[in-house]
C-alpha cells in the first residue's frame, strides 16, 4: 500500500510539473526544445496519411454499400467479431424479379424469354458486384483499416510518450537554469561584510546548498535528455515505417489476385515487375547490381512492355521482338 502511495504521488508530482511546463510554454514563459525538420516533416506526413486514409477508407465503404443503414449494421456486426450475413444484390434482386415475372406472365412468349435471357445477365452481374465487393473489402480495406487500428494507434502512442519525454527535458532545463541563477547570486558576497561577519556563513551555506541542486538537476537533465533522444529515435523509426508500410499494402494488394501463390509472387519480382517498382519508386530485385550471367557487365534497360527477359545494352541477349 505504500508502495503504491508513493507512486501515486511520483506520478502527480510529473504530472503537475509536465502541466505547468506546457502552460509556460502556451504563455511564452518558457523554453521548448524543437525538433528538426527532417522530423516535423515527418510529423506532418504521417497526419497526412492518416487523415487521406480515413477519408479514402469512409468514401469506399460508402461506393460498397450506399445504404447507410446496411453500413452501420455491418459495423456493429464487425466490432461484436460476429459473422456479417449474407445480402442479395441489387442485381441478383431484379434478376429474381425478372424470373418470377416471366415464370407468371409465360416463360414461353417472346416477353417471357427476354426477361429470362435478361435475368440471366442480371444474375451474373449480381454476382460479379458481389466478388467485387468481396475482394475489394479484403484486398483494400482491410489494409487500411490495419494501419488505423493497428500502426496508427502505435504511433499516436509513442509520440504522446515523445511530447511527455520532451515536457520532462524542458521542464529539467528550466530547474538546472534556475538553480544556476541562484548559486550564481548566492556567491556574490554583500557589501556590508566588514559590519556584519555573518554573512560569510549564510553565503557560504545557500551557495554549497544551490551547488547541491544545481549538481542534482544536471543529472536529471541527463536523464531526461537521453530518454527524450531514445525515445526520438523510435518514434523516428516509426514514422519512417510508414512508407514501407504503403509499399507492403500495395505489394498485397495488386498481386494478391494474379499470383495467389507466394512463389509465383517472388518469380514475378526476380524477373522484373516494372509496373510495381515505378509505383513503389525503386526497381525491382532484377534492377540489383548484379550482372547477369554472360552480360558482362552490360546495364540493364527497362522495357515498358512488362516482365521478362531484358534487353542487355551492347550485351548479347534480346527480347524478340512481334514479327515483322
């Protein structure tokens, strides 16, 4: 219970102390410590992608399900990790429509055959709209959802902690500057020291007092300092991630539906997937620095026709080319 007491009160005492160096700072009565550019950039890209990524995950959910209604149920379904049901198409609808009505009015007549013929297509279309939908939601959606619920949610985290580590340095520089100022008075000996002797004393006193203090919040100061660089640097790493983060997603996402096999993933890549690497912004494994065997070291040149065997420049090999 004491413990426990004691670390109540550790905790408010930063607690009160963080709160009244943000306040300083809100009034302009205290220092900050900025960060660099390089990091603000970063800071100001990662609220970008959230923000674009909410707003890109809320505008294709409603291209999905237009019903507003629908889209609250399925949410409510999706947050009790209960099994969303299964909804029938507008276009499978009119299809089942179109059947009933040509079975009622005479599958026989040309009026019934059209309408079965059209409900046919209809069906088919319903079902398309389905898959899309389907896919749309696993191989789109849920990457997006994954970096809000997931990455997003430890970021905000590490950089609440980065804001509480950098009120903390303040906060001890502010003490250490302060504690300086007053040994630094404290040593000025008073005029009046022939008539009164005692003073030497109580200089002598509150100067080795304010050298205690000031040799205390130099070693917090170091403290703090070395938390807030530590904790920069993963709050860095995270942010920085979040590029990865965007390739990984599209990486899934563009080749999840024509290579379902991870192999067949990796030996596209090894020959080239132009495509991906100008939208990934980086060539892909085949635009290494390794030679190819018997190129002699001969750069390789993009083809624009997609992946394959490339062109060698002043090398032997070829892509043959359409006839004539």
């Amino acid at each position: 219970m004491d413990f426990n007491m004691k670390k109540l009160a550790s905790d408010a005492g930063i607690f009160f102390t963080r709160a009244v160096q943000f306040t300083e700072e809100k009034f302009g009565q205290a220092e900050k410590t900025e960060l660099d550019a390089q990091f603000e950039n970063l800071l100001a890209r990662a609220d970008s992608t959230k923000n674009w990524t909410e707003k890109i995950l809320r505008q294709t959910e409603v291209l999905l399900q237009p019903n507003p209604s629908a889209r609250v149920e399925e949410f409510l379904y999706e947050k009790l990790d209960r099994k969303v049901p299964s909804r029938v198409t507008n276009g499978e609808l009119l299809a089942q429509y179109m059947a009933e009505a040509a079975s009622e009015l005479g599958p026989t007549t040309p009026y019934g055959k059209t309408l079965i013929k059209v409900a046919e297509a209809e069906k088919r279309l319903g079902a398309a709209e389905r898959d899309f939908i389907h896919t749309a939601s696993i191989n789109f959606l849920t990457p997006l959802r994954t970096f809000l619920e997931g990455d997003w949610k430890t970021i905000s985290k590490e950089r609440r902690l980065l804001h509480n580590r950098r009120l903390d340095l303040d906060a001890c520089k502010a003490r250490l500057k302060k504690a300086k100022a007053a040994e630094a008075k404290a040593t000025t000996v008073p005029d009046f020291q022939e008539t009164r002797p005692r003073n030497y004393i109580l200089s002598a006193s509150a100067s080795a007092l304010w050298n205690d203090e000031a040799d205390k919040a130099e070693q917090e100061l170091r403290v703090a300092q070395t938390e807030f660089d530590r904790q920069a640097e993963v709050t860095r790493l995270l942010l920085e991630g979040i590029s990865s983060t965007h390739i990984s997603g599209h990486l899934r996402g563009h080749h999840r539906a024509r290579f379902p096999a991870p192999q067949q993933h990796l030996t596209h890549h090894r020959r080239g997937h132009y495509a991906c690497g100008a939208l990934c912004g980086r060539p892909g494994p085949s635009g290494g620095g390794r030679s190819p065997p018997g190129g002699g070291g001969a750069s390789r040149q993009r083809d624009p026709e997609g992946p394959g065997p490339l062109r060698l420049r002043g090398g032997r090999q070829q892509r043959a080319g359409p006839a004539g």
